[in-house]
C-alpha cells in the first residue's frame, strides 16, 4: 500500500479549514458590532476561568523548551504567569471596547452627474496567521479579526502548542456562548510543516497571510506565499544618542530600550552615540554594569575595555538577548547612513534637546515607527491606544506599523444613483 503523501493531507486540511471559515466569516461579518464585542468580552472571561489549564499548558511547553535548550528570551516569549494571562484576557476586553472601523465612511464625494460615491471599510476575509513561540498572539490576533468580522486560521509554532491549543479552546467557548461561529476562530490542529505550506497556496481560500516569528520564518512566507502578506520583519531598533541628548534622559532611555523586555520586537539592539555626546562612559557603564553584553566598534571598546569587538553579522542581528552593538558616530547624517544600510525599518529612535535635528531624524529615517526622546520599547500596538496588535509590518503597503482593528480592513465603493446612464 502506498504511503499518504503528508503535503496532499495537509492541503486537504487546510482546504477544508478554509472553507469552513469562510462560511463563518459570512456570518461573523452580519453579526452588528455590539454583538462582536459582547462575544469578545465573553472570550476574555473564559480566559480568566480557564487560568489553571492553560498555565498548566504553558508549564509543558516551557519543560520542553528548556529541554530543547531554548535560549532565554525564547522562554521569556513563551513563559505565562497569572499576570502575563491576565494581561491577555484584558488586552482582548480592551479591543471589545474599541470603536470598530467597519461601516466607516472613508470619503464621500458627489460627481457632476449626481453620482454620489463612497468609500466604506469592510472585513477582508479570512486572515491567516502563522507564528512562532508566543501564545498571546493566539488570543490577540482571534480578538482583532473577531472584532472586524474577519475569519481567522491560526499556526502556531510547536515550542506554544499546548499553550495555543489551551488559549484557543478558551476562546473558542467564550465566543460562541455569544453566537460566534467556532470555525471563525480555528487553530490548525497539526504541527506539520506541510501545513504552512498549505495556507501559503491556498490562494482563494486565505485572504491575506500575517506571519509572526524570526527570519526564517518571514523570508519563506515572503518566497512561497501566492497569497497576500502583510509582513512583521526582524526588529532591528536602534537608538541614537545625539550630542544635544540630555545625559541623565539619554541613560534611562537607553537602559529601558534595551533591557526592560530584551526578547520583543521592540528592544533596542543598535546604539547609536554621538562622538560630541559628554557622558558617553556613564551611558555604556550603566548598560554593562547591568548585566548587557556590548559589542562595539574601535571608538566605542576605547571608551570601556569591557567592551567586545563587533562583527559585521552584529550590526544586522536580532539579539532577542542581554546583547548590544554600540557604535560611535560623527553626527545625525551618519547616525541616519548606518540605520539605513543595516536596519530593518521597523522602530528607531533618537534622543536629543535640538527640536531641528529631531525633527530631520524624524523626516529622513525610513522606518515604521521613528521616535524621539521616547524608549524604542513603547514599539506596540497596546502602547499605541490601538488595543492588541497582529504584528508591526515593515514594508509599505496596505498599513504600516503596529497593526490593528483598521490594518485587518479593506474598502469597497459604493455608488448612489438616481437613473444615471453612461450614454
């Protein structure tokens, strides 16, 4: 007997998956928007009920990631405590309370012939969601489709699988104790990489694709994918220390940037410090008397012999860890060139008291989210008064940084006549 071939199962499931929530989409989508956010509201308290399970879930996967030898800001991503499950739950009641876009009027015009045309959001389908280690995207990216009547097909990573299926089953009864189709929110029940690349064929199907995790993970959704994606890139922050920088400001965002949470995205990985800025020692002591690890150029190792030399791979490395590249640089427009030629577009900041410089930093650095006098750290969706977010997309397309309720929107025209003909 011939073997099953794993890539057809698994386009199969991913077939049927995708059908099914389609069809819940179509009911999800008429439900009113008070409906939603009751059903949403629901999910959060079976999360709070279902404390005990999930954290017994998480404890699983956290044994077996320190079994795999995880690093520690892995574990740090995957680990649930009471008040990091408690966050979850009340991240997905605070997008119950947020004001939905669906139905907005974007614009509305009348022509000469009496036309009157409108541009209205709407749901875009059915999102697909492919991620690695953070149970909390589970719930997060379920609250933020759910709230804009979209369908949502989630997979998560193996290192959270018991994790996500606990969150999932939680979510899953609170939402359709409110009328929520179960299959508008569904979790892909195999680990099987096939699966990923099912969902990345499954054009007509998923309507847009978000992928959440490392470098590897984005490049091969970018390069299979013949769906729409909306990609989260690495997290490449840097901070730069202008000469203007108020010392005793420049330390404590620098400290916080790095160290608050080193394995988000939004941790600083890059410092950038100005040649003429005066307190340059006291800035990188307070990193490493911290307990960071710093890699520097020639200038920075010359001002603390603590300091390791850089390599070329550490100007372009995630670290997700106690680690951070310094480097010393004569001025904004070189501060500016080196974030250009080694960043990834998605947070950067400066930090200086000239409102002329901040203000050119601003304008000329091309990245998602630029900040100034600000810890790169605030690089979030909840930071942003946007609720959870699905990711922080990089490129230039559709929505750009932290991305929420209006990012998970289309539009479509609608065309109000009176007898008009073309003629």
């Amino acid at each position: 007997m011939a073997l099953a071939d794993p890539s057809t199962d698994a386009r199969l499931l991913v077939e049927r998956l995708a059908r099914e929530g389609r069809g819940a989409q179509a009911t999800l989508a008429g439900m009113d928007s008070r409906a939603r956010a009751d059903a949403l509201l629901a999910a959060a308290e079976t999360l709070r009920a279902d404390e005990a399970a999930i954290l017994s879930a998480n404890a699983a996967d956290v044994a077996a990631g320190e079994a795999a030898g995880l690093t520690g800001a892995m574990l740090d991503r995957l680990r649930l405590d009471p008040s990091r499950l408690a966050g979850i739950a009340d991240a997905v009641a605070a997008v119950a309370g947020l004001p939905d876009p669906v139905g907005e009027v974007i614009s509305r015009d009348e022509r000469p012939n009496g036309l009157v045309l409108e541009r209205v959001r709407i749901p875009i389908g059915l999102i697909g969601i492919i991620y690695e280690s953070r149970p909390n995207v589970t719930a997060d990216a379920a609250a933020l489709c759910v709230k804009v009547g979209n369908a949502v097909l989630l997979r998560g990573g193996s290192e959270a699988v018991h994790s996500n299926r606990a969150i999932h089953a939680a979510m899953v009864r609170g939402l359709a104790s409110a009328g929520v189709p179960a299959a508008a929110v569904q979790l892909v029940p195999t680990q099987d990489r096939a699966a990923v690349g099912a969902m990345l064929a499954a054009a007509g199907l998923i309507d847009m694709i978000v992928p959440r995790g490392g470098k590897g993970l984005v490049a091969r959704v970018q390069a299979d994918a013949r769906v729409p994606v909306l990609a989260h890139l690495d997290g490449l922050c840097h901070t730069y220390v202008h000469a203007a920088a108020d010392p005793a400001m420049a330390r404590r965002i620098a400290l916080d940037a790095k160290l608050r949470r080193t394995g988000i995205c939004g941790a600083m990985e890059t410092l950038l410090v100005d040649a003429a800025f005066p307190d340059t020692p006291a800035l990188l002591g307070d990193l490493l008397d911290a307990g960071c690890e710093l890699r520097g150029d020639a200038r920075a190792q010359a001002i603390d012999p603590r300091i390791a030399p850089a390599s070329d791979e550490d100007w372009e490395t995630e670290y997700l860890d106690t680690i951070l590249s310094v480097a010393v640089v004569d001025g904004p427009e070189a501060a500016m060139a080196h974030i250009a030629r080694h960043g990834s577009h998605h947070t950067d900041a400066i930090v200086t008291g000239d409102e002329r410089v901040a203000r050119q930093f601003l304008t000329q650095v091309d990245s998602a989210i630029v900040m100034h006098n600000a810890s790169s750290q605030f690089a979030d969706g909840g930071e942003f008064g946007l609720g959870a977010e699905i990711g922080i997309a990089t490129g230039r397309l559709h929505a750009r940084g932290p991305v929420a309720l209006e990012g998970l929107t289309t539009y479509k025209w609608l065309v109000l006549g009176s007898g008009q003909v073309r003629g």
